[in-house]
C-alpha cells in the first residue's frame, strides 16, 4: 500500500470530530492507555485535549487489554471509550466486551482486521500505508486526532516525541526520527517552540548528573569499563583536559564547554573502538538530542529520552497515573514521587541484571536464541527491560534474540522477547514470532508486539513447548530473508539531519 498523507490526515478529522460530539454532551469518556512512555504520554495528549474542552473522562493504564479487564471496564457502566497505544489488535475482543458502547483506536500496532462497526472508529497509520512501528508511536497518533480536536494543541507535540523515544523510534541517521515523526511530530513541536533538536552525547543525566556519574549511566551504547562502573568513569576522565568542578560544585555534561565537549566525544569514541566496539556503535554515542524548552534545566523532563524513561518507569511500577498527570503538566509533589519510583526501578533493574551476570546458570543458550526464567525474583513489568538492558550491555550473548520468562501475578507466564536491530535487519520479527507462537500454543495464549521487541503471555508449564514454536518460526524468517538478499550491511541509516 503507498503511503497516503491526506488520507490519515482525513481520518483524524473524521476520529476528533467523533470525539468532538462526544464532548458537547458532556458525558464521561473513559481513557485507555498502556503502561508504557509511549502509552502514557498518548494517555497524557488526550487527557490534556480534554482537559482543554472542559471534557469530563476517567482513564486508565493496562499492560494488556485482555478479556477480564475489558470486561471490568465494561462494568464499569460508561458507553464512550478511546483506546491509545493499543487496541488495533485486539478489536474483536473490544467489540464483544464493548461493543454496545462507542469506541475510538488510537493506535500504531498493526490492526488484526480493517471493518469495523459503525460505533467504532480506528486512527491507524498502518490503514493508510504508513509503517507504525518505525514512524509514528501511540503518542503520535493521539496527537494527530488532538490536534483535529479543537482549540490550540500543538504544544502536545512535544508529548508526541516522548512517546516516540519511548518506542524506540529514532531510526534515523545519528537517531534521528524517520517518516510521520520527522515530518509532522518535530516539525510541529519546534514551530510550537516547545523542543529543540541538536547533537550531543545521548546519555541519561546529561543535564542532571555530575560527569562521571552520568557516563556510567550510559546502557545504549555499553561502555566496557566506563557503563556501571564509578571507579572506571573517573579515571577515564582524569586523564582528559577537563575540571570535573566549579567551585564547591560537580559540573554537567551539559555545562561544559563547545572545547571540552569535543575533547569528551572524541576522547569516548576513541575509547570504545580500543575496546573493539564496531565503529557504528561507538559513533552512536553521538546523536540527537531533544530538549523540552519549556522545562527546568536540570530537571529529568528537560531531556526527551529521560523523560520518556521517568513515564516507562511510573508505568512499570503499575503508577502510571503519575506519569500521566506529569504529562499533563502537574509537577511539585508528583514529580518528586516519579523521581522516586525511578530510583526504586533502577534499583529493581540493577538486581535482576546482578542476578544474570552472577548465577552461571540463569541463562540458558539454545541453537538460535537464549532464555531464561525470572519466576518470581522480579516483577513481571520489568523483566522485558531487564531482557533489553542484559542485551545493550552484552551480558547476554549480542548474537542471539532472547526469550525471558517471569510468573505474572494472575497465575500465568509472562513472556518477554527482544533483539537486536541487527538480527531484525537478518529478517528476525519477534512481534510476529510472538503473535504466531501464542496463538499456535492456545489456551488464552496472547502474544505480539514489535518486530525488536515484543511479548506474550502464555499458560504456566508451557514455556519450553512455546521454546521450540519461536525456534521454528524464526528460523523461517531468517531464511525467507537470507533467501531474498544474500548480504546486507549497515541499510538502514539512509536519512539524513538537517
Ligand atoms: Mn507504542
């Protein structure tokens, strides 16, 4: 299908103006959103457009829209829904539990089918040709029917790029954004001044942290040495030109000078390729960097992507309404709390890493993926971050997708997979992979997700049989693709920056 602007931009006519009759009777919407950056700063876009109409809505944040919390929601008695970050894949699930009532998709996961009953109304890049998962998140398509939603809300905008940083979505060359996001999300946000966009260091803490302890935050790119390791970021820098202090304070990245920050870029790059880290890796330590203009300097919500990981952590540790509150521009005591369950979910991270590195026997290899099974030693929002997190840091092996299990707490396994872009770019789709191996395995069995990260949940005992179903599945993927072009290096960096 070719890719049709007008057209999506018709369907979010058509999806806010739904919304808009709503609105003028003044009944309550219920919101639903999921449980992560993206999700919630979707849920925060059209909490805030509601807001802004004086909407009366309630919302809610869910890891997944399975039958028993459709059917709690449908208890709860209202008759006007709007799904963002998911939805599309579970419409006929939405149509038997809601579908008396009106219902608005906003979503970018591929839809599982394309008619829908005249109460329905889906948002859906993918109906239009656009690829939803590289350009343009939940977030994305909550701003575009926001946007269509009456009064001034290009500022959202800003939101919009969270979400998409959430998703992963700097696709682009030095990780920048590709297609929708690039064309319409930033373009909007910077013509509603609200984000700036330059190259930097992309690392977590930038403006907030003194040098050395925002080096060994860095997770994507692993530094060998300098990544988890305080004692290893200080003497990289002490043998650099640059004064870690001014005065009785601990200087930022940020804080440093054009000079300096050169010296600290190339003098990283430098190291990481003496530590054999591929050149494209240790260059991707350099990026684009988006700030949200109208945020403290120091603050975590002043950086995109410390943002986008402050929500992902709110929503993991099931307080997704502080994140969606702070999207919608509550701070004071709200923000204190988000800082807080952050440090509690690094910590939570820190100790099922700790737990990969130091127990010989936690992963297990397997011819073409490794696995291996959390049970109850974490919770079951983390694990896919500590899958993902094992992955970047290679303490897992780089070379093979990994399969992580955890018991979830309604009694069934939760299932996290996640690659790497290279094995993607090899033909690897885990999210399909997923969605085939659950629906192959049954018993309420759901899966899918992206094609680098997806998930699924599936009946306690069944984990090693759902094993051998995800082998196979990707070994024909990754032999449809080598059947189609025999060598492919490094395709996917084609966009360029302004
Ligand atoms: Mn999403």
């Amino acid at each position: 299908m070719t890719k049709d602007l007008d057209r999506l931009l018709e369907l979010a006519d058509l999806t806010a103006s739904r919304i808009n009759d709503w609105i003028e009777t003044n009944e309550p919407i219920f919101v639903i959103s999921h449980l992560d950056a993206d999700g919630i700063s979707a849920a925060g876009i059209i909490g805030s457009a509601l807001v802004r109409r004086n909407a009366p809505f309630h919302l809610r944040i869910t890891r997944q829209l399975d039958q028993v919390f459709l059917s709690e929601l449908a208890a709860h008695g209202l008759s006007r829904y709007i799904f963002c970050d998911l939805g599309s894949g579970q419409l006929p699930h939405i149509q038997e539990a809601l579908g008396k009532g009106e219902v608005v998709i906003l979503d970018h996961h591929p839809p599982d089918q394309n008619r829908l009953p005249s109460n329905f109304r889906q948002l859906n890049p993918h109906l239009c040709g656009f690829d939803g998962t590289n350009e343009i998140s939940g977030a994305g398509v909550a701003y575009l029917a926001a946007r269509h939603l009456g009064g001034s809300n290009e500022d959202l905008a800003a939101l919009a790029v969270v979400g998409a940083l959430g998703d992963i979505q700097d696709r682009g060359k030095q990780h920048s954004f590709i297609g929708l996001n690039k064309e319409i999300i930033v373009e909007d946000a910077i013509a509603a001044d609200v984000i700036d966009q330059s190259i930097d260091l992309r690392i977590f803490g930038r403006e907030t942290r003194p040098i050395h302890i925002a080096l060994q935050y860095s997770s994507d790119p692993f530094i060998p040495g300098i990544s988890s390791n305080p004692e290893g970021a200080l003497s990289f820098l002490a043998d650099l030109d640059i004064e870690l202090r001014e005065g009785d304070r601990l200087r930022t990245i940020a804080s440093l000078s054009k000079e300096e920050k050169r010296q600290l870029n190339s003098s990283l790059i430098t190291y990481m390729l003496k530590q054999n880290i591929p050149p494209r890796e240790a260059q991707s330590l350099i990026g684009v960097v988006y700030t949200l203009k109208n945020e403290e300097k120091g603050s975590y919500l002043r950086d995109a992507r410390m943002f986008a990981t402050l929500l992902n952590a709110t929503g993991r540790s099931d307080q997704g309404g502080i994140g969606v509150a702070i999207c919608m521009g509550n701070r004071g005591a709200f923000y204190r709390k988000a800082e807080s369950i952050l440090k509690e979910y690094r910590e939570q991270l820190a100790l099922g890493l700790q737990w990969l590195t130091e127990d010989a026997d936690a992963v297990v290899a397997r011819k073409l993926i490794q696995t291996f099974h959390a049970k109850s030693k974490v919770p079951d929002t983390i694990v896919g971050s500590i899958a993902g997190m094992a992955l970047n840091s290679r303490i897992l092996d780089w070379s093979k997708p990994v399969i992580a299990f955890v018991y979830s707490r309604d009694g069934r396994v939760k299932v996290s997979g996640r690659t790497t872009r290279r094995i993607v770019d090899a033909g690897a789709d885990l999210g399909e992979a997923m969605k085939l191996a659950s629906e192959e395995i049954g018993s309420g069995s759901e899966g899918g997700g992206h094609n680098i990260a997806a998930g699924a949940t599936i009946p306690r005992g069944q984990e090693e049989r759902f094993l051998q179903v995800i082998e196979r599945i990707l070994t024909k993927q990754l032999g449809r693709m080598k059947a189609a072009k025999p060598s492919d290096e490094d395709s996917n960096n084609e966009e360029t920056i302004k």
